[in-house]
C-alpha cells in the first residue's frame, strides 16, 4: 500500500468524520480541493463510490460504511506504531494528541499545559476542537478531555475532578437587583443560558436542600454555546449565571463574581473527565499526561472557592444526556 493510498484513506475519515470536505481540510492543515482529489482519486482505484455527496453532513455510500469502519481503524492503528518509536527507551517524549470541549480548553488546559510543558519539555501536545464527539475512535486522538460524562466506549474513562454549580452575579448586580433568598427567585433574573455542543439549552435549574428539591425555569436575553460569549455581559453586570466552580476560580478570588444560595446545592454538575485510549496507557507519554492531570485536578479540588463549603460530591447524569449523548455519538450529533 502505497504512501498515496494511505493519505487518502486519512482523508476520506477526515470528510465523514467532520462532515464536510471543508471541515476536513481545517483539521488536516490542508485545501479543500487538495481533499476533493485525494478522495476522488482513491475511488478512482477502487471502482466505487464511497462517499455519498448528496446531502450535508457527508457520509458513506451504504456499501462502503464498513470499509471505512475499517479504514478507520487502520489509520489509529497506524498511528500509534509511529509514536511507539517515540517511547522507545520508557523516556516520556514523543506528541500526544488530545481533543477537548470549549469549557475544558479555554478555562483549564492553558494553565494545565504551561506546567506539563515546565515538567515534560520533550512532550509535544496537540489540542483539538471535540464539537459534540466524545467517542475517541471517531476524534482519532489519543485522549479526550471534557466537563461532562463520557459515554461507554472501549477506552479507559477516568473522572479527575467533581464540580459544583455556582449561581453568579458581579456584586454590582446584587446591590441593583436584590440577592435571590431562593431557587425560585431566579425566576426574575435575567440568566446566561449554555447551550451544550448536543442542542439543549441549560434553563431547568434543579437545587436540593435537606431532602428537598426544588426546579426553577429561568430566562433571559442570552443563549450561546460558548462560555466566554457568556463571560461578558457576566463580568458587564448584565446577567446572572450558573457556572462551573472550575472554570470562575479568578473571578471568586479577585471578587468579581459572587455567589448566591450557597445553602443549596445544584444538582447535575458535570465532572471534568479523561478518556483515554486503552491501548496507550502505558506509553510514557501518555502515562505523563494522566499522571498530571490527576494531581492538576486535585490540587484545584483542594484549593476550591469559596472555601469552607460542604465537600463535593459525584453527580448523577441530567435526563437530558441520557437522551442525548448515551444514545450513541451519530445520534447525539443530530
């Protein structure tokens, strides 16, 4: 098989797996058309049609599915005999590759990566946009880093961290608009509302007290699916918001968010999870990260604002994912 041959079978998972010749192209540092040829030339070989290009997103004719199945698997099989060079010697060196969801990347690797990158300098680390997959053989990386539950797969699943939601405002906002003396205050607040990479938007806020429970619909004038969209009129004083303790730690330090109705607790708070791929937990490399990321996560547990709260526990998966992401990756992403 020729070194052609293999780069077009990159490429033709690289289109179904994203969707889109164009999307394709990004992930692969590469041109669309360049993809367009590639792909056309392999069918060209094989007699065969292997992409059905009639309708977005792009997926296999129905006789191909199965070779590309396979081709994916080859290409992931493929690449971790190339990195098994790196790892000769049990030194950890070598790149790792790692995909993660917007709340994971923007608020815990970049300090997370600056200290591997102090203690593993011969590591080279790869971060990719996850989107709404959380099934590493569709990614094709290594790991996946998420706030979230991971759905079962064939992989070593590991939660680094739990979390506890926290209903925020900057304390200008509380001093013009009251504190909230319960859950069902929110009601009247105008609230940043998070929509999760599978199309729900967060607006059920659930609280328990002692044994009671209680669920309040909020509203307001901002949906968005990227957190930091919500950080600004956040931080402006416009909104209140329920966020991950996790990712507001400077803003809770430095007092620029405070928090409310800290004698209930959320419920449905997403854990930080690790996905990693069972073949490779024993390479040094990836053997470094996990290691890191573990002690990362519970040094951040143990420095969690505000202090002198109860201790975090595990919580259960919202009805939501179970109908949404346990349904399987090619659901979910409809």
């Amino acid at each position: 098989m020729g070194i052609h041959k293999l780069r077009g079978l990159e490429y033709l998972v690289a289109a179904i797996d994203g969707g889109s010749f164009s999307a394709a192209a990004r992930r692969l540092g590469v041109s669309t058309p360049s993809v367009h040829r590639l792909v056309q030339a392999l069918e060209a070989e094989l007699g065969v049609a292997l992409i059905d290009r009639s309708a977005l997103p792009l997926r296999p004719t129905s006789h191909a599915s199965a070779y590309v199945d396979r081709a994916r698997g080859l290409l992931s099989e493929l690449r971790e005999l190339d990195a098994s060079l790196a790892d000769q010697g049990n030194a950890p060196r070598g790149t790792i590759s790692l995909a993660a969801d917007s709340v994971v990347r923007e608020y815990l690797l970049p300090d997370m990566i600056t200290a591997f990158h102090a203690c593993h300098p011969d590591i080279e680390v790869q971060v990719m946009e996850a989107g709404s997959v959380r099934d590493l053989a569709r990614l094709g990386t290594d790991m996946l880093m998420q706030s979230g539950w991971p759905p079962a797969q064939d992989a070593v699943l590991r939660t680094l961290a739990d979390t506890r939601w926290l209903v925020v405002a900057t304390p200008s906002y509380w001093i013009r608009h009251g504190e909230p003396k319960q859950p069902s205050d929110l009601a009247s607040h105008p609230c940043a509302l998070y929509r999760t990479p599978f199309g729900e938007v967060l607006s059920k806020w659930m609280f328990v007290r002692e044994g009671r429970k209680e669920t309040v619909d909020v509203d307001g004038w901002l949906v968005s699916d990227c957190r930091s969209v919500l950080d600004g009129p956040l931080l402006a004083g416009q909104v209140v918001a329920r966020i991950n303790d996790f990712s507001i730690r400077r803003a809770l330090g430095d007092g620029s968010l405070q928090p409310v109705l800290l004698d209930w607790t959320g419920l449905h708070s997403p854990p930080i999870s690790l996905v990693v791929k069972r073949s490779l937990t024993r390479q040094p490399r990836v053997r470094a990260w996990m290691d890191f990321a573990v002690e990362h996560a519970e040094r951040l547990a143990r420095q969690r604002l505000p202090a002198g709260l109860p201790a975090v526990r595990p919580s259960e998966r919202p009805e939501w994912w179970k109908r949404r992401v346990s349904a399987g990756p090619r659901d979910a992403a409809r």
